[in-house]
C-alpha cells in the first residue's frame, strides 16, 4: 500500500485559502462527531461559511436535497443564524487526507465533505472543441498514448483549429459532418462535438462524490489518465441552476480509447468524483455567467518534479448551460433530488512526462489544485482506488440518520 503521507507533495501543503470565504454566499457539507454537532448525533451536516466561522443549518436543512427544494435558499441561509461549530481554518486543517479517519463513523473531528449528496453526478463529454479533438485522438490510438501525438497532427490538420466556432446542431455542422464522413473523418466524437445531442454520462453515484483534501483515485491497471479541471452546477427538480463549485473529471484514457463502451469504467471509480471546497449559490454577487465566463486553472505537482498547468477558459464551451440542462433534465427525465453537473473542459495535459511523443499521465502522489478566484481551489492527491479509503457511506447511512434526528426532533417535542 503507497502511504503519500511523507510525499513532498504533501509534506507542509496547506488549505487554507482554498475558500474565498470573504464573499459570497456559500453551501456545503461536514461531517460532525456527536459531541459537536448540534443535532446530537454523528453525521453529515449542511453547512455555510462566513468569513472564518463554519456555521451548521440543521436547523432549517438536514440534506443538500432540502436547500434544493427550497424556492428562498439563498436569503434563508444568509439570515438565518445557525450554529457555529469551529472555524474554517480548523475545518480545513482537519481534512487533510491524513489528518482523517479510513472510516467517518471514527471521526473525532469535523472534516469537510463533498458538498452534494443524493443528487445524481452527471458530466458532460465533448462540450469544447479542443476536449472533441482529443477524444478522437483517443479513439484513433486505441487507448496506446505512444501513437497519440503523430494522430494528433493528422486530426487538427484534416478537422481544422475553427471548429470551435461551430454551433452544434446548426446547418453549417451538418455540411461539416457530411464532408468529414466523405472523408472518412467522421467519429462518434464528432456526432456529440457538433451534432444535436449533448453527451451526457453518470459520473458518480450519489454520495460518491470525495472532498477537498482528499486522496482521489485512478485503476492501478491504467497507464493513461488525466485529471479534468471543471465547473459543476447545482442544479434543482425544476431545472434551475442555484449554485457552482469547482470539480475534476477523473479520466482513464486508455480505457475510453480502447472502447467508448468502456466509459462507466473509465469514469466511475472508487474517489474519481473530487467535488469542491463548497458550492457558491447565485445571488446578487456571483451570477451563472460569471461561472461561465471563469478560467478555471489547473495545476499538476508530481513527486518527481513534473509541473504541468493549463486552463479551462469556460467562456469558449460550444454548448450553453441552459441548452444542455434542457436535454437532461425535461419531461422525459426527472431529478426529484436534483443534479450536479460537471459541464466538460478544454483542457487535459498532453505534455510529455517520461518518453517522448507518451504524453502524459498520472503518478502517484500527484498533487491536483483546480482553482479560479471566485470559487476557491479544489486540492486532492492521486493514488491507487483500491489504497484510498472505500466507500461506505451512502444512502442507506443517509437515510438512517435523518430517521434518527427526526425521531429525537419528536422526542423533544
């Protein structure tokens, strides 16, 4: 088992400041032992932060699927006053991935949780013209990154760089379709690039999600995988955006590059949803468009030296929120607990690591900060999905302990 704790990555690393808790209205989760919750009981506690204080809504929420149903979430979680249970500076210091227990039900201390709950995670594929150009890659080298870079020149070559400019669906990338399939182009990359549908795929399970400060993993059987610096959307019943935070769309390269019918293996893995700090909620201070008009800065420190940074620029995505909301959430599909949405990138390192023309991939111990001011930074270190701790805390555990706070809430009534 690889112990990261003594990694220079990790070694003197700091949280602090990975939330601007300065501004904005913000929305999250805690796990809260017993003797600090103020519900009595052990468990996950939505939460808010005002400059340096952790303030508890229990209250008012007992899940994030709560605030979502609530028309006036916003007000309601600035006015009320809740309950104060540490300081960030603690929170934060405590949820380190080492400072915690394997399991939360041994927690002493509270720890920051990923700030979703029941809600389905859903991301997005191919929404920028770059990550479109990169998943054809993939498909073409058949998972094998010594051929990607020689591929990568004959792919911009043929499709052209002003592709982005095309909008999906629209008659001009039906021509583009046509003309690429005449040229033997055409790829199942494409059809969702800039044709009319949205690629839209599961995640995570609910719950799955893992937090700022923790271990995030990647298949030990995979040779090729990168991180995916991204805004993720909190997103209600109604289809109404309330809020954003920032995630990375774990990706195993080299298993969607063999077979797009291996995506679900590819995606969904135990600490492959990282999702954090805290969702920031619109409000007169931070709007939908300021999300998507943020840079979202991706920054990869390896134990062998390797720094690697890029940027997701999200004002350049081909597809609109409102546009790709509507496709998932309607008539015919509902979300009676809501979404979180992780909306694509454009941006996956390829710089070459080890040999050249390979590209690039993971180590472990890599350390990944995804950043952009408004939003915080989101901090999470590679290893092996089956060294990190397992997931045991789902559902059923949810469930159990809303019953008891309810049945204590009557008790005391």
């Amino acid at each position: 088992m690889t112990d990261l704790t003594h990694f220079n990555t990790v070694k003197e690393f700091s949280l602090q400041g990975c939330i601007p808790s300065n501004q904005g209205t913000w929305l999250g989760r805690a796990w809260l032992p017993a003797d600090i919750s103020p519900l009595g009981i052990a468990g996950p506690v939505v939460i808010t932060v005002r400059q340096d204080d952790v303030i508890a809504l229990c209250d008012h929420y007992l899940t994030i699927s709560d605030v979502l149903a609530d028309s006036n979430a916003v007000q309601t979680i600035k006015q009320t006053q809740g309950s104060l249970i540490c300081s960030l500076t603690e929170l934060l210091e405590n949820s380190l991935f080492y400072q915690r227990e394997s399991q939360l039900s041994d927690q002493s201390k509270p720890v920051l949780l990923a700030p979703n709950d029941v809600q389905s995670i859903k991301a997005c594929g191919v929404t920028f013209a770059a990550s479109m150009l990169e998943r054809m890659i993939e498909e073409r080298a058949l998972g094998d990154p010594a051929k990607a870079e020689a591929i990568r020149a004959m792919v911009h070559q043929t499709v052209g760089d002003d592709i982005g400019s095309i909008v999906p669906g629209s008659e001009q990338a039906m021509a583009l379709k046509q003309q690429l399939i005449d040229q033997g182009m055409w790829s199942q990359y494409l059809e969702v690039g800039i044709g009319p549908d949205v690629e839209v795929f599961t995640k995570g399970q609910p719950m799955s999600a893992i937090a700022c400060g923790q271990e995030l993993g990647v298949l030990a059987t995979s040779q090729w995988n990168n991180p995916e610096p991204e805004i993720a959307l909190l997103i209600n019943a109604q289809g109404n955006c309330i809020g954003a935070a920032l995630a990375n769309d774990v990706n195993l390269r080299d298993y969607e590059g063999r077979s797009a019918l291996l995506l679900g293996k590819a995606k969904d893995q135990n600490g492959s949803s990282p999702i954090g700090p805290l969702f920031r909620l619109f409000d007169g201070d931070f709007t939908l468009e300021d999300a998507m008009n943020a840079e979202i800065t991706l920054t990869i420190t390896g134990e062998d030296g390797f720094v690697n940074q890029g940027a997701n620029i999200m004002s350049q995505i081909s597809r609109t929120p409102e546009d790709i909301i509507k496709q998932v959430c309607n008539r015919s599909h509902q979300y009676p607990d809501g979404i979180t949405m992780m909306l694509g990138t454009m941006f996956a390192p390829t710089d070459d690591r080890h040999e050249t023309g390979m590209g690039f991939t993971h180590e472990l111990g890599d350390r990944v900060e995804i950043s952009t001011p408004k939003l915080g930074k989101l901090v999470n270190w590679v290893n092996h999905c089956h060294q990190i701790p397992s997931w045991q805390y789902g559902i059923t555990e949810l469930m159990n302990f809303v019953c008891q706070v309810k049945v204590a809430q009557a008790n005391a009534n």
